[in-house]
C-alpha cells in the first residue's frame, strides 16, 4: 500500500510476468476463434447417410467442403461459456452507462415471459386462442396510458427508433388531414438530441432546424419561439434530456409549439427518471415513445429484443397505425387493418414484441404505482449521490447542480494531465467497471455521462464512487502509465477503434503456412 491507502502497482520498468504455456490467466481463458478450433472431422451431431438423390442445384452445387467449423458438443459448449464470461454486464456488477438505462431484471419477469401460454405464441394463430395474450397487452396500454396521461397508445413499433418513427409518422399523418403535409416540412431538434432523432425527422422528408440549448445545458421558450414558423411541423425534445438535465420550460414551449399550429414529440427514452412522478401529457406533450426494455427493466443490447410503444395524445389518437385491440363483450380481437380510419398503415407485420409485454406488465404490477415513483426518485437520488460524491474532482459543464437520473462530466479537469476521456475510461476497464458514455452528449466536450439507474445499493454505489476517484487522485497526481495503457488486465489490450471501423475484417481468413 502507498501513503494514501491505495494499492501500490507494478512500475512501467518492472520485470514483466512471466507468460503461461497456455496464454490463459487463471480462470481467465484465452480464447480463440471457433474458425480456429474446429476441425473437419468433428461434429456434435452424427447423421446418417443421405439415400441418392438428384440434386436440382445444378451448376449451384457445393463442390468442395463447406468450411464451417466442426466441434464436438463439449467444445461447442466450452466456446460459448468461455466467450460469456468476457461479457460484462447488469448481473457482474454496477452498469453506469448513460442515456441507455440498464437497470436489474427481476427474474420474475423472465419466468412470466416463459410461460408456455406466452412463450409458445404464434403471430397467426387464431384469435381465439390468445385471447389471454390481448388481455395483457390491453392491460399493459391502459398502464402506460395511466403512467402518461395520453389518449391512445400504438403497441407494435420495436424499439426507440421505430417508436420515433411511428410517432412521425402520426404527426406526418395528422398534418395531411389538415392539407397541411406540404407547407409544414421542417421539424425542429435541439442540440443535444438523442442522434436519432434528426436521423428519423430526415427519413421521413422533413427536414431539420437545430434549436440551440442555453449556458446552462436546457432549452428556452424563447429559443424554440425563435425558431417556429409557418413551416414547422413539430419539435422533437427529450426530457429529461441527454444532458441529464429536466426541460423546466417545456409547459411554455408546448404552449408556444402549439400556439403556432405544430405538434411536440417528446423522446421517451429517459421516462425512467420521471414515471410516476410527471405525466408527459400534462405537460403538453403529444407523441412519446417508451422504452419497454429502458425503463420497465429488461436490460437491452445485443440488439434486441425491444419494444417501443407510443403513446398518443387526444390530437393524434385518430392517426396510430394498425393494428389495435378491440374489444367486444367478453372477447378481445385486433383491428388489422387502417381502412376507413385516419391510421396511417401498419409499423409491423404483427402486434409487437409479445415477451417484451409480458416482462413489462411483470415489472408494473409488482411495482405498483407507488413503486414506479420510487424507482424514478431513486435513480434520480442515486445519481446526485454519484455527482455530490465526484464534483470536487471532476468537473461539471453546468455547475454544481442537482440533475436527474444520469450525471454530466466534462474534460476540463484533465486539461493539465496529458490524459483524454478516452484513457479515463480504459482503465475503469482494469477495475472491473464497464466504462460510462463517453463523448455523448456531443454539445459537451469530452463527455462522461454517468446512470448508475435505481437497482444499485449504497454500498455498490460508494465502492462505483471510491474507484473513481482512486482514478482520478491519479490522473491529478500524474500517474499517466496507468491510463496510457489500459486496460492491462483485460482479455484484450485497447485496440485501435479507428482502424476498426475503418477497415473492418469481416470474413475470417485461414493464416498462410508460416
């Protein structure tokens, strides 16, 4: 140990560990591609000989060895499991990226989504036989209308973007009612924007203003007044926003969208810091997309599964896309198609992402509302806990002031370190930490964006707060060696992320003979 209480570590110019014969650590196993290690003659599954057949492929006829690894079961088995535990995630430990909630999921949610009435489902099946399937996923909108205080609620988009998308294309399709589609093309995006946003106003034809926040990381009325014209559509706004920070004039700003005959979109992805707490539609919102997988806990990545369900206020309700639930009587059936409604089509081939439903309905009912608005307020509370706690040594772009789920970290505190964001992050690599966002939110430089979400205990939180600031005494004290080259401890050194997006290998080639 040194004179501060920090474990002392190896000096550049120590003697180098002596490699092992394997390359593996420990239990940290070097694993190589399966490219590498299969073989031919090894399969997990023996099939017997096929009777002669005449092939119809003609000259498309494979001719030679398809080239797939072979693996026996064990090996294939092993490959896998080694490959899971490089992956960090949710259940190893405390997951502090920003903007992307990644909060615990309770197991009881996975064991109602493997319920064989739900697992089991088939997309064309007759109505008749899921009707138990309808009644959650009307019971999970009347949830989310409740949650939200909006009129109507378009299940089937997939995710955040696809939400955004719907929720476009409603605005998109509201303005045709009013022979307004042609004259109302521009959509307004402050600055700091989740990146889709722009991306999904421009897929549709509109094009974009860029409304620019204040000093102090939010937008005005004023500015938002500024910007509207005749020709604006909507504005697309998160709130809280990626900065961290709530919109505290975002009434007026509804007010003043409004007033000039355009609609507001709000970007739900960060409805975990406010669910229960404030209703989007009472604030003058009128589109909202939710994050099923953010904020109802199913943590996502990987690509999926997710599930994006907008919600709709009594403006844009006539216009949700197919399909609907409706009821008669006692039975539930689906409004399959938009003819002879205002709906502007379909989002998807079906109703939505089903197991998705079935982990969000389990997370509200066993919340309650109650528990729902002590989610919010402690993610927001474990957040303050995370800035409070680091203030002194990292710097804040907009000062010492409370924020909501996620804390705001700038670079100006590395300025006479000679160390980047970049090697800040690495080394929380070495201590076990996946690092936080970094460089996002683009309107701050050398962005650290911290969401240790409402799932932490203090305990996981002080040990997360104590490890940073090890980090950063460091980086103050000009120890650069342990930034420069992190991470040592991992399964792979850093690798040159330029290059890689660059000049991707994205077919795995045999090595010559040496």
């Amino acid at each position: 140990m040194n004179n501060q209480g920090r474990p002392t570590r190896p000096n550049a110019g120590d003697a180098p560990r002596r490699g092992t014969f394997t390359g593996n650590r420990a239990l940290d196993i070097e694993e190589a591609l399966i490219f590498e290690t299969g073989r031919l003659d090894a399969t997990g599954v023996d099939f017997e000989a096929p009777t002669p057949f005449a092939s119809k492929l003609g000259a498309h006829a494979r001719d030679g060895a398809i080239g797939l690894p072979g693996l026996t079961e064990p090996e294939a088995v092993r490959h896998y499991v080694r490959l899971s535990r490089n992956n960090y995630s949710i259940d190893a430990g405390l997951y502090p990226l920003g903007s992307c909630t990644m909060k615990h999921n309770p197991r009881l949610n996975e064991k109602m989504a493997r319920l064989p009435g739900f697992a089991d489902l088939h997309p064309l099946q007759p109505i008749a036989t899921v009707q138990g399937a309808l009644e959650l996923i009307d019971s999970l909108a009347h949830a989310l209308l409740t949650l939200t205080g909006m009129s109507a609620v378009a299940m089937s988009p997939k995710a955040g973007a696809h939400g955004e998308l719907c929720g476009m294309m409603t605005i998109k399709a509201a303005l045709a009612a009013r022979d307004e589609d042609k004259t109302r093309t521009v959509v307004l995006v402050p600055d700091s924007a989740h990146g889709t946003n722009p991306a999904t106003a421009a897929l549709i034809g509109f094009s974009v203003r860029a409304v620019p926040a204040e000093a102090d990381g939010v937008v005005s009325a004023e500015a938002v007044r500024a910007a509207l014209a005749p020709d604006v559509a909507a504005i697309m706004l998160t709130n809280p926003n990626t900065c961290g920070l709530f919109e505290r004039s975002i009434v007026e700003i509804a007010d003043a969208v409004h007033a000039a005959g355009a609609y507001f979109y709000c970007d739900g992805a960060n409805f975990n810091a406010v669910m229960g707490k404030t209703r989007p539609g009472d604030l003058g919102v009128d589109a909202m997309h939710i994050n099923l997988h953010k904020t109802f806990s199913t943590p996502h990545g990987g690509g999926g599964p997710g599930a994006g369900p907008v919600v709709l206020s009594e403006r844009l309700a006539p216009f949700a896309p197919a399909p609907s639930i409706v009821r008669n009587g006692p039975s539930l059936s689906l409004a399959e198609h938009s003819e002879g409604t205002q709906a502007f089509g379909r989002m998807s081939a079906f109703h939505g992402q089903v197991g998705m439903f079935v982990r969000a309905l389990s997370y509200i009912l066993s919340h309650g509302g109650d528990g729902l608005r002590q989610a919010a307020e402690d993610a927001v509370l474990a957040a303050n806990y995370v800035r409070a706690s680091l203030v002194d040594l990292m710097s804040a772009p907009f000062g010492d002031r409370p924020c909501m789920h996620e804390a705001l970290f700038d670079d100006r505190w590395l300025k006479d370190t000679g160390l980047t964001t970049l090697d800040f992050a690495k080394a929380m690599i070495d201590e076990g930490y996946h690092p936080m966002t970094v460089y996002f939110p683009l309107v701050v430089h050398g962005a650290m964006l911290i969401e240790p979400t409402e799932s932490e205990s203090k305990a996981s939180l002080d040990l997360f707060i104590m490890t940073l600031r090890d980090l950063a005494m460091s980086a103050l004290a000009g120890e650069r060696e342990r930034f420069v080259a992190a991470p040592v401890a991992a399964p792979r050194r850093r690798l040159d992320e330029t290059r890689a997006a660059r000049q991707p290998t994205l077919r795995w080639a045999k090595p010559a003979p040496a």
